[in-house]
C-alpha cells in the first residue's frame, strides 16, 4: 500500500517547524513539529496548518509543507470565528489534499477538521493533550460554541489517541469513545552523552521549574517551596502568560533570592537547565503528560511532582509525588540527601525514556494507525458509486 498523506492542524506550530524565536512553541507544538519532520522522512507526504506568520504558502520546510491560514488577529472581532478563521482553515485543508488529518488539543479547531473531513471523505485522527478535555463537562472550555464543536469532533474522529489510560477510561466513561493510548515522542540524548552528564552533574541543590507561567501550572507553589527553603536553589524557566497571576507571580519570584527567572528559554538553552537540574519541581493542578517530563527523563533527572500520570512516577521509582508544599520538600530533601539514592532514580528515569518515549519506538505507532485510518477511508471511497 502507498504510503498515506498526511495533513498536520496545528495552528500555532509553525515557529516549532521553522525554528528560531518565531511563534508561540509549547509542548503541544514541539511534538506536532517533530511528528512531522520524522513521517517526511518516513517517506509520506506530510503538510501542516498555521498561521499565518508571514510565511510563503506552500513553502517545504524540512520535507513538511505548509500551508497557513490567515492572520491570528485578522479580521473583526466577533466575525472572524467564521471568516477568514473557518474559511481560511476549510481552504487550507483542501490545498493539504490529504488523506488523512491530525489535530492534537481539544478545542473547536478539533470539530471544525471533523466536520470537513466527514464532508470529503477524508479520514481524521484527533489526540488528546489534557486531561479536562476527556472530562465530559469539559471544565476549561467555556463557551457553548467551543463544546459543541469539540464534541462534535470527538463523536466523529476516525481514531482517538490518548496518552494515559486514565484519560482512555474518562473517554469511555463521558463520551463513549473507544482510544488507543500512545505515548508522546520526545528526542534525547545519547547513551553516551547521557552518562557524560552524570558523570560532570555537580552536587548543587538546583531545582528546576520549567513550563508556562499560568495560573494551570501553578508556579505559585513552587514559590511557596522557595520561602520555605531557603538554602536550595530554583531555576524558574518559562514563559509569562499576559494574566495578572502572572504578573504576580513574577512580581513575587523577583523578591527571592533563591528563586532565578530565566524567561523562556531556547531549545539549546532548555537542555542545559535540564543537564545542571538535580531535581524538576512539577506543581499543576492537571497536565496530559508534559513534554518536560519525558525532557527530563531522558536526561535521566527525576521529577518530584504534584501530578502523576498514571502513576507512573511512584511505580517506576521516577521520583516523588506530593500533594503539598510539606510533602514536594521531603521528596526534593530525600533525592538530594543521597547520591546512591539520585543516581538510582536517575538511571530508572533514563530507561523509562528509552523504553516508552524515543522517536521511533513512538512514531511507528502513530504510522500504524495513520496507516489503518487511509486503508478504511480508502476502502469506502472505493465502494461508493462515482
């Protein structure tokens, strides 16, 4: 069988793609990019969807063509929901002229790729990013036009990627959905650049916080760890949302001595926090699985967290789990009070990583159901009347 096309939505992607200081990149975007760039190179023919960021249409980048959308901030508040966003994206969608369409995130975007889809006969394949999107009250969506569209998009997916099984069970539970649980892919260092590491890593007491800088994340936590512990040392390291928390908080953190801002973070620089860090600090109330765990992992840096997709963290002796303030110190104090103890949990973390979460062990799994998607899309169009 041909290799399938495959079209990419992921509108704020392109900065991931082109690389560079363009764009917004989170975890959702670095990963969308990385999909894209190892399915070219697999041999399918990729496209992905954006903004428009000034960029030609069209243009191949790596082997992944873009095709853009109009302008984040154009058109008339109010209107612009249904042109040129809409409009833009159902024309985008037809120059990509692929098979089969991917959208990770839940958002409105997720119905908007279904109902064109359905309406072409072409197949779609929606991944989940947060655990509320799974929750069937849809507590982070808060209009009525975005649920009913992201429902729509989740009754008409072709195929529903999760990335834990407790998000699988909620999809059961709340939509009646059936999914396939896949991990996130995530490059990493080498066996011999990761020992390199352990081998030079000093004996600080650097704690890493690392993500966005929202109210979601709580940082605020994080902060209260730093008050409370003075002699350790915090790299805080991310991006501020435009929020009045997070003008509080960085109003805050520049008032601990113990606490430095870094601000966002180049993806060069990112993985010297991560080769310095003894220790990464998760304080969110909810994730999906965040891209910065797999990142540490695979520098084999444990994680003392709030959040514990699955459980993994505790059954794989990745580090510790605390549900407050008290409990992330006794796990930051218990991984730093003994090297025999850190270089344990930091070599359970390197394997996890290599063993669930690198490019290929990955990406042939999200091939396989590409693959599966076409095959049944093909087969129907063929046993259709012309």
């Amino acid at each position: 069988m041909n290799k399938p096309s495959i079209c990419l939505v992921a509108h704020f992607a392109y900065g991931a793609l082109a690389g560079g200081s363009r764009g917004y990149i989170g975890g959702v975007e670095r990963q969308t990019s990385l999909m894209a760039k190892w399915l070219a190179a697999r041999g399918h023919r990729v496209s992905l969807i954006t903004w428009d960021e000034g960029q030609k249409d069209g243009e191949s980048i790596d082997g992944v063509q873009v095709f853009k959308l109009c302008g984040k901030d154009a058109g008339i508040p109010g209107l612009r929901f249904f042109w040129p966003r809409w409009t833009s994206l159902n024309a985008a969608m037809r120059r990509a002229d692929a098979e089969v369409y991917y959208h990770n995130c839940g958002e409105y975007v997720t119905g908007q790729a279904a109902m064109w889809c359905r309406r072409h006969g072409r197949g779609f394949v929606y991944s989940v990013a947060n655990d509320p999107d799974c929750d069937v009250r849809l507590p982070e969506m808060h209009t009525l036009r975005e649920r009913v569209l992201y429902r729509y998009g989740v009754r008409h997916a072709d195929r529903i990627i999760v990335q834990t099984r407790r998000q699988q069970e909620m999809l059961r539970e709340g939509f009646h959905r059936e999914s396939v649980v896949i991990p996130m892919p995530c490059p990493g260092p080498s066996d011999a650049e990761y020992a390199d590491c352990v081998r030079n890593r000093n004996d600080s007491q650097r704690v890493l916080w690392i993500g966005r800088v929202c109210e979601q994340k709580r940082p605020d936590r994080l902060l209260d760890l730093a008050e409370a512990h003075s002699d350790l040392s915090f790299d805080f390291v991310g991006p501020f949302a435009d929020t009045q928390y997070a003008r509080q908080v960085r109003q805050r953190a520049t008032r601990l001595a113990n606490v430095t801002i870094h601000g966002p973070a180049t993806r060069e620089r990112v993985s010297e926090f991560y080769r310095r860090a003894r220790v990464m600090c998760c304080t969110s109330d909810f994730e999906g699985f965040p891209n910065t765990f797999l990142e540490a992992w695979s520098w084999g840096l444990p994680i003392v967290s709030t959040f514990d997709p699955d459980d993994l963290i505790l059954r794989k002796g990745l580090g510790y789990v605390g549900t407050n303030i008290a409990e992330l110190a006794t796990g930051i104090r218990t991984l730093l009070s003994s090297k025999e103890r850190w270089n344990a949990f930091s070599l359970a973390a390197r394997r996890h990583y290599g063993g669930n979460h690198t490019m290929d062990k990955v990406m042939t799994q999200f091939e396989r159901v590409f693959c599966e998607v076409a095959r049944s899309t093909r087969s129907v169009s063929d046993g259709a009347p012309a």
